[in-house]
C-alpha cells in the first residue's frame, strides 16, 4: 500500500493503474467498519488488476458548523491499518493547503436534491461535498466509485453531479452497516454521552417500526409522527428532521407506489445522528 499527500505523489502512484479499473473510496477518516464494507466492495470490483484508491480528508469546505469540525475524531494511524487490512493500494491523505488554493473561487452547487432534508438544515453543505469529490474524480480518474447508502441524499446528489456534468465514472451504492443494537455506524458515534449512546438505537428501532406502519397502510404524517414521538422522549434529543420523500426524486411523494425514503436527523447533545430506510407500499 501506497500513500500520496500531494496531488503529484498521487498522480505518479497511479500512473502505474492507468487503463485498468480504479476504484476509488472517499472518506473523511476516523475509519470503521462501515467504511472497512465499502473499502472491500472496491477492493472486489477492482479484482487483482486493478486499484483501490481511498481518501482520507476531512473536509473544512462541507462543514456548516466550526464545531463540528473541531470536534471530528481524527485516527490517521488507526485508519491506515484498516486501509491496509482491506486491501487499499493507494491512499491519499492531502491537508486542506494541498487541496484548495487560498483563492478559489469556483462554488459547484446542485439546486435541486439539495434543497431537502439535510441540505435545508446544514447550508452549503451539499455544495462543499459537490466540490471536494469533483475534485478528487479529476485528480484519481476512477473508472468506479463507491458510496454508503447512510448519507442517501449524498449518493443522489453525486449520481446527479456525475450524470449533469458527464463525469466518466460508475457510482456504487453500499448498504448501511450497523452495530448490533441496530445504531448506524458513524465516526461521530465516539462522541455520544453513554446515555446517548445506550438511546441512540431508539432511531433504527422506530424506522423500523414505521416501516412496517408504512407497509400496513398508515399516512405519511403518522409514520413520521411515530418516529419523531420515539425520539423526543429522550432527554436531551432534539430532532432536527423526520422525512418521508420520493426515493428518487428526494421530494414530496406524489405518487403513493413509488419508492419511498423515509429520513432522519437527531441531535443527541451536540452529536447530529442521520438514518434512514427505504419503504413501499405493499399494495
Ligand atoms: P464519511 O467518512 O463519513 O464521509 O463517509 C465516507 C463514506 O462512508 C460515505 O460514502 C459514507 O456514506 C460511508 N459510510 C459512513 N458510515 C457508513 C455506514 N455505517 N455504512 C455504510 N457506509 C457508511
């Protein structure tokens, strides 16, 4: 394995792969298991031939909240050995200097998926995800790329990134990977209070629950009504949204049929917790 902390470094480690097929793996470190799934899918699609890429940058651009970012775990070391246990070959690990000019100037926004669930809460977020993994497709070139279906709204915002603005590269959505209790793994997870942590589980427990209210007739404000009940019992949780959206689209369901998502984002503390589960209709 292989690591470039400048984009020459990178491009000169890749040289060696051009013409087969490079998987690449953005990430922004603090590396878990869910990460580690994500990694292996690339690893299989990239076959012995090929090459795994994966990034490690946290991103000051796509962080709405100083802190936030201040407060974002960070295990390079730790997060280099899960690399190398998946099968990595090239790991790229820039500092924010390396990647933006101090000048730049070119904002790359998408207008419409954007404008829903997380993209109202946290503004410009989208746009600094938009502009980091543009540029991390220019600079590696992959021929696919591999994301979680955790951040969902993200997936279809980079499917929609690639599709507008002709980006040679195959998008892969991965499933969410969980603890046993049910709680989606996430980086911030390490911050949560062990109270919050002992009632994180309460997010997956109620999406399941309105799944199947959902299957079984219920509306669309009661199937989220439920999960925002679950979650507001707890002390010190603040909900920041309960949606129920079109699958594709991310917008009001206008056709009851359709494949449905229903989202959400909760505060525990100061720690904002994202889940999510897809929903249809049985009839
Ligand atoms: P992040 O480091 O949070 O930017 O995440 C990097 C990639 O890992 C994104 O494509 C995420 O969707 C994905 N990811 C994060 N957590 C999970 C999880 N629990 N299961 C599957 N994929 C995940």
């Amino acid at each position: 394995m292989q690591t470039a902390s400048t984009k020459q470094e990178l491009r000169e480690q890749l040289s060696l792969y051009r013409g087969k097929r490079i998987v690449m793996v953005p990430t922004m470190g603090a590396l878990h298991e869910g990460h580690a799934s994500l990694l292996r899918q690339a690893r299989e699609l990239a076959g012995a031939e090929g090459c795994v890429v994966s990034s490690i940058f946290l991103n000051p651009v796509q962080f709405d909240n100083a802190g936030d970012l201040a407060t974002y775990p960070q295990t390079p070391e730790a997060d280099l050995a899960v690399c190398r246990a998946c099968g990595v070959d090239v790991v790229f690990m820039p500092t924010p200097d390396i990647m933006y000019c101090a000048d730049r100037s070119i904002h790359l926004e998408e207008t419409h998926l954007s404008t829903v669930l997380c993209g109202a809460k946290r503004p410009g977020h989208f746009a600094g995800v938009c502009l980091v993994v543009n540029k991390l497709f220019n600079l590696v070139q992959p021929t696919d790329a591999v994301f979680g279906k955790k951040d969902y709204q993200q997936l279809a915002i980079l499917r929609r990134m690639v599709r507008d603005l002709d980006i040679p590269v195959t998008l892969h959505g991965a499933e969410i990977v969980r603890e046993a209790d049910g709680l989606a793994l996430s980086s911030r997870n390490v911050r949560l209070t062990p109270e919050h942590r002992e009632a994180a589980p309460t997010i997956r427990r109620s999406l399941l629950a309105a799944r199947q209210a959902y299957r079984a007739g219920a509306s669309e404000e009661s199937t989220c009504a439920g999960v925002q009940q679950a979650l507001t019992h707890i002390p010190g949780v603040r909900v920041d949204y309960v949606e129920l959206v079109d699958a594709e689209t991310l917008h009001p369901l206008a056709d009851a049929t359709r494949p449905a998502l229903l989202a959400v984002a909760a505060y525990f503390g100061d720690v904002r917790l994202i889940d999510n589960i897809e929903l249809t209709r049985t009839v």
